[in-house]
C-alpha cells in the first residue's frame, strides 16, 4: 500500500463495497490502518462515508477481533476515538476482542487518559451504574481496568478509576488478585528502584512533582473532553530534555505511594482476611450480609411467622481460584519498603502474619534479602517468640537467610562479592536472633549452617573459579612490572662521573622524580605479586570470602594500580633525559597520549574497585537507607 490517502478517500466515496474490504496481512481495513497511523483527517472522512451507507462497517474487527475504536483506543486519540463512537451503533462500544477487552480496557493498558475519559463516558450513556462495571472486567482472567492500569504502572489513570469505579478496589481476578496485589509487585516505588549516580540524583531532589488531583465524578461526566488531572509539569531548574527520564522516574516514585494510600483508604481486603491469606469466595461483606439474612429466615421460622416446606438452592459453581498470599505478604517478597512500613504503621499484628507455606514477613524478608524490610521489621518486633517461629518445614529465619537461590538478582556484582554479601547477609541475621535457634535442625535434620553450605556450593566454586582467574591475569601484569622495575632501578640516565660515581643529573628535579617512581614501582609490583599469590594459594573456605579474600584483592589490584602508573611517571621522566631541548615540546603530546591509555584501563577497572573497597569496609544491612 502506497498511503495515498486521498485516493482511498475517493475509492470510499465511490464504491461503499470497499468500507468492509480486508487490506492488511492482519485483516484491517482502511480504516484500521488510518487509525493506527494517527491520521486524524482521513479516520474522519473514512467515518463520514461508512456513516452514509453501513455503519456496521465500523465494527469490522481484525484477527485480534480489534475494530477500529479499539485501535483508537490502543494509540490513545480522544478525537479519533470520538469520530468513530459519535457516527456507529451504541454497541460498538461494547464489543470484545478476542481476549475479551472492550476499548476501555484497551485505553486502560494503554494509560491513555482522555481517550478512558471519553470511552467511560460512553460507557455510561449506554448502560446504568451497575451494568457499566461490566464493561471494566476482561473475562478470561478476571483483570479489570485498575488491575491493567496499575500493572502498567500508568498512575494518573488507576487514581481516575479509583474514584470513577470505587468498587473495583476490592475486586479480584481469577488468581484471587486485588489492584493492591499488583501495586506490590510494582517496580515504581523509591525503595525498588537501582541507584542512580551522583548527577542524576542532584537533579532528582531539584525536581518537584505535583500530588495527582481529581474533581467529582459528576464533573467527569459532563466535561469528558477536558482531562481531570493538571498536566503535573515539573517544575524543576533544568531543561525538559536533559532531566526527562529523572522526572519519570520521580513521577512514579511520588504517585506510586498515592496511590497505595488510596487503596489502603478504600480496600475491604487489607485485614480481613485469616493470616494474611485470601481463598476464592465473596467479599467480606457480601458474606456477612448473606448470613445475617439466613439467620433473619431461621429467626422467623423459629417463632412461627414463616413456614419452609422446601427450600432449593441453585448456585453457579465457580471456577476454583488459588489461594493468595495477603498484600503485605507479598509486599514483603517484592522488597516494597513504603507498603510494608504502611502497613506496620496501621497494623501491628502485620507481624504475625503467615503465607500458605506458614512463613512469617521476618522469614520472608529474610529469605529475599531485603535488608530494609528487615530491619523495618525487626524495629516492631516485641516479643523473642517472634523470632522463634517456623515454616511448615520447620525453617527458621536463620535457615531461610542460609538459603540460596541462583535465580535471585545479585545485590552486588560479581560472584565472589555475591559470595561475600551472602555470608554477611547470614551473619546479621544470625547475630539479630536468638542464640537458641542458632543450631536447631528443620524438618529434614538440616542446622542453619548445614543448609548455607549445601546451597552456597556452586557459588563458592564459581567465586574461587573467578578469583583464581582473575589474580592470575593481574600476577602475570605485576610480575612484568616488577622485572622492569628492577632494571630500571640499576640504570642512571645520562650516565655518572668518572672520578666518584656520581649521577650527572643528580640535582635536577626530573632525575628525583625517575629514582623515585622507579622505587614505588618495585615496591608496589613486588606487593601486587605478592597478594596476587596469595589469593591463588589460598584455601578458599567459606570464611575467607567474608574478608580475607577480598582485602588480598583489592590490596593487590591498588598495589597494580599504583605501579602501573609509576612506571609512566619512570619512563617519561627517564626518557626526557635523551631528547634534546628541540623535541622537548613535541614529546610532551606523546606522554600525555601514554598516560591517557593508562587511564582508560584504570577507569575501566574502577568500579570493581570501589564494590571492592566497599564491600570490604562498609556494613550493608544496618540502617541502611534506600535510596535513588
């Protein structure tokens, strides 16, 4: 298709067969394919002329069961999506893809606001308040708009249809989900987000970011062509295109936690469930009332105002739905602080709470590696039983911080940090319980020391593997070094004096700086081999990697360093001593070009450097504050 728009026009016009003609290899027609290319014009003269003859050209819909509308909704044009609505039969609104989504959820997945805002009006136009919730749901798993919304992480949509469908807070899917459940695994908050660096986290706290605001749903309805929401511009001291992704990001961070406190406000599902546990069934509420109407009945019967001959009951039988872990459960496996401190805050026998396999939130942060949750938690704990509980296997915190999963994100590069970081991680566990349960075996014999070493093997291995590799390339390096260092130590440019053996050039500033970068050379090429040795010999057990190992490391890549760079200082100072004052000026471009190199290899090496140095001398887990 050459897009000559005009002509296609013309052909609609002249022959109305061509309005239901299928033109795409996904079985679109014209129209579809002006839609999806924002072609704002076309899709309303293309309207104009299917209007004229068969509107239900309109609700043509593609492989996908995509029509037109939907395709509008998907690229988020309130206008186009007015075109088609305004000039088609009131059901178009209503029809469903092949996975069962109206254009509202399409809108929705999308967070296209004004065109969810035009399409809801629809919605209620051609159905009343309790039938327009139907609309919301995609019936093949139960998802509805705020589920879609949230998962997306559009967050100026689900504040909309909180307060547009307020019921849909406490609505599950076939999971057994609440919206609340996927703002758990949400990345979008503060404390899920990686550490941005020094710059960006400057122009982050420049940045201001307005509160999502909303007006009543009345007003909504009547002026759906006018978003509800301000446009949250940033108003921060530098330029759009320079701080864009920044401003994203502490857009999320900010509305993420309104719109936690929003459904915290209005779920009925935050505490009303046993042990943080949700199965299939109906809501609290609804349970409550059938029950208070089944005792009304049997109340009545009792003092002879009603008889019951026969009662029969039909019900639809649900599907089965899997039990769910509560939200703050699962709040605490994702690693979001702001829900879990929120629901400490409000709820203090959070702290009891189990999943379906019986683990409390202390096993399960322990378990994830989430340190300020952890923390967080171990601040509210009062009592020392709370540490005392185990899961149905019988593990403990300190046999739920031993385990090791290799599918887990690393909090550290590097196997042999990762290796470090997961000794220390057991170590503060450990040192934060009880000493009773130190040693007590779970349900297979198995003390928490016994399970870290069984499921830390492989990365012990793979952690000594790279050591060994790695000292071994540097060793080599050092050992270079070091033979130059030592010739260079025994040769004097320019020669001595005859009679006492004196350096000619032994009171100039640049002999000085030659004999003694060529000492610091020795010396530190020397040191580097020596602790590169020292970490290829070693014994490699578990113990070492916590400290031993690591300061052998980084002492031998500093010693490297350090003799690399005096060996530069060596050459160049050695070799200005055999050019003449002519070329004096030309060599220094030379030297600079030498030392450039260097410095590319040295940067590159940094930050395994700077993980080293701190890992090494910093304790990760106390207080630890998140940041970005």
């Amino acid at each position: 298709m050459q897009h000559k728009w005009k002509d296609i026009v013309e052909i609609y016009k002249e022959n109305p067969r061509a309005h239901k003609m299928r033109i795409t290899h996904k079985g679109g027609t014209a129209l579809h394919l002006a839609v999806i290319e924002r072609r704002k014009d076309i899709v309303s003269e293309l309207v104009q002329e299917i209007s004229k003859k068969d509107k239900g050209a309109l609700e043509i819909q593609n492989d996908r069961g995509d029509t037109p509308l939907h395709n509008a909704a998907s690229v988020g044009c309130e206008i186009m999506c007015k075109y088609i609505v305004k000039a088609s039969n009131p059901s178009l609104i209503g029809i469903r893809t092949k996975n069962t989504e109206i254009a509202l959820f399409i809108a929705a997945i999308n967070g296209n606001n004004e065109a969810f805002l035009f399409l809801h009006k629809g919605c209620s136009e051609i159905s009343d308040s309790n039938d327009c919730y139907s609309y919301t749901r995609r019936s093949n798993n139960g998802d509805n708009i705020l589920h879609a919304a949230i998962n997306n992480e559009h967050f100026e949509l689900p504040y909309k249809i909180i307060h547009l469908y307020g019921d849909l807070v406490n609505s599950v899917n076939e999971k057994g989900l609440t919206p609340f459940h996927c703002l758990d695994k949400s990345s979008a908050f503060k404390s899920c987000s990686y550490d941005l660096g020094l710059w960006k986290r400057l122009i982050y706290q420049c940045i201001v970011v307005k509160e999502i605001k909303f007006e009543d749903r009345k007003n909504v309805v009547q002026n759906w062509s006018q978003s509800t929401i301000p446009s949250n511009e940033m108003q921060g001291i530098f330029p759009a295109i320079f701080d864009k992704f920044v401003k994203e990001l502490k857009k999320k961070h900010k509305w993420s936690v309104q719109i936690m406190d929003e459904l915290f406000k209005r779920s009925e599902f935050i505490y009303k469930h046993r042990d943080a546990g949700m199965k299939k069934g109906k809501l609290s509420s609804e349970e409550e009332d059938e029950d208070d109407d089944m005792e009304e009945v049997f109340k009545s019967v009792k003092e002879g105002k009603k008889i019951i001959i026969i009662i029969i009951i039909t019900k639809e039988k649900l599907p089965e739905m899997e039990e769910t872990d509560g939200i703050a459960l699962m709040a605490v496996k994702y690693g979001v602080v702001e829900i879990v401190k929120k629901f400490l805050e409000e709820f203090p026998a959070t702290i009891h709470d189990r999943d379906k396999k019986m683990k409390t939130i202390l096993i399960l942060a322990a378990e994830n590696r989430h340190p300020q949750i952890y923390n967080l938690i171990k601040e509210n704990v009062l009592s020392e039983t709370t540490f005392l509980r185990a899961d149905s296997d019988e593990n403990n915190v300190l046999h739920a911080a031993a385990k090791y999963n290799e599918n887990r994100p690393w909090p550290i590069p590097g196997v042999a940090l990762q290796m470090q970081w997961e000794i220390k991680w057991f170590e503060f566990v450990k040192a934060s319980i009880p000493t009773g349960i130190t040693f007590r075996p779970n349900l297979h014999e198995k003390t928490p020391e016994e399970v870290f070493s069984e499921t830390h093997k492989d990365l012990m291995k793979e952690g000594r593997e790279w050591l060994i590799k790695t000292s071994e390339s540097c060793s080599v390096v050092a050992a270079l070094i070091a033979g130059v260092a030592f010739a260079t130590t025994a040769s004097v440019p320019g020669g001595t004096l005859d009679t006492i053996g004196k350096p000619i050039f032994e009171k100039q500033l640049a002999f000085q700086v030659f004999s003694i970068s060529s000492l610091i050379t020795l010396c530190f090429s020397f040191t580097a081999l020596v602790m590169f040795l020292a970490v290829i010999t070693s014994r490699f057990q578990e113990k070492d990697f916590t400290r031993s190992l690591p300061l052998k490391l980084l002492l031998g890549l500093s010693s490297l360093f350090v003799s690399t760079g005096a060996t530069l200082v060596c050459f160049c100072t050695g070799h200005f001593f055999m050019i003449g004052d002519r070329l004096k000026n030309a060599a220094y471009p030379v030297y600079a070009l030498t030392c450039f190199q260097a410095s590319i290899f040295a940067a590159a090496q940094f930050p395994l450097y700077i993980d080293l140095f701190l890992s090494i001398f910093r304790n990760p887990f106390k207080h630890r504050r998140y940041r970005v």
